[in-house]
C-alpha cells in the first residue's frame, strides 16, 4: 500500500538541527562551493548517512513551489498605491497573477488575497514575500495555499 505524504511548512527556529544542516549540504553542492557530498558533508559536519536518510525529505519552500499555484492572504493599508506596490513586486519577480480579490477595507485596513503561478518566477517564493513584506503599507503576508 502506498504511503499517503502530508507536508508541513514549520518555522526554521523549531526545526532539529540535523534537517538545518542537510539543507546546508544540498546549498553547498547546488551553489558549487562543493564538488561532492563527501566534501559538503565534512564541511557542515554531519554524515554521509544522516545527509541520505533526510534529503529527500528537507527541502526549502521555493524548491517545493516551482511551476505551482501560491495563493497569499496580505493586509495592506488603505493608501492609495500599496496594492499597486504589490502587484508590481510580483511582476518583477517573474511570477503570473492568476486572481486578485480585495476586500473593502476596514478600519483602514485592506485584506487581499492574490493567487500566482510560480514556473516562470526568476527568484524563489522567499526572496518575493521578502520583497512584498518591504514594501511600505504592507502589513502582514502569509502563504494561504500551495498547489
């Protein structure tokens, strides 16, 4: 019988530090700073063994995103341009805005709820929600659903 998976997004700070080091390994030999997993596995200092049980099991979010639908749940200040702002940080990102749904704000505050497809995107979904959290009058952003 096959194993049903169920996937998890946790905060990095609760994570054991073994799973925080494989994804260390898997950065060095993905950048080219290491040649081989032996090498990449000294260099953080865990095992060869430990670094297989966990890698197919460790990955970042953007890694699991690409070529996804990501749906975001974003409250913004009722100021004119901040959706505008958003809107234009996903574009530059290279991602596809597939719908937009904003709420009528109250008490000042906007709630919208922005899905995108993410294959085209040039950067990974951290370095957008980086750049979205930066943008003046944006107050929260959260990953709502992932495809």
């Amino acid at each position: 019988m096959k194993e049903d998976k169920k996937f998890y997004i946790v905060d990095k700070s609760v994570l054991p530090e073994i799973f925080l080091k494989v994804m260390d390994v898997k950065n060095l030999l993905a950048s080219g700073r290491e040649k081989t997993v032996q090498d990449a596995v000294n260099n953080v200092g865990i095992s060869r063994s430990a670094f297989y049980k966990y890698r197919d099991a460790v990955f970042p979010l953007y890694e699991n995103t690409r070529g996804k639908t990501v749906t975001f749940g974003i409250n913004l200040d009722d100021t004119k341009g901040v959706l505008s702002a958003v809107l234009n940080s996903v574009a530059a990102a290279g991602a596809n805005i597939l719908t937009i749904n904003q709420n009528i704000p109250i008490n000042g505050i906007a709630n919208v709820t922005i899905s995108i497809e993410t294959n085209a995107m040039d950067k990974d979904i951290g370095h957008l929600m980086d750049s979205v959290e930066s943008l003046p009058g944006v107050i929260s952003l959260n990953i709502i659903a992932r495809e």
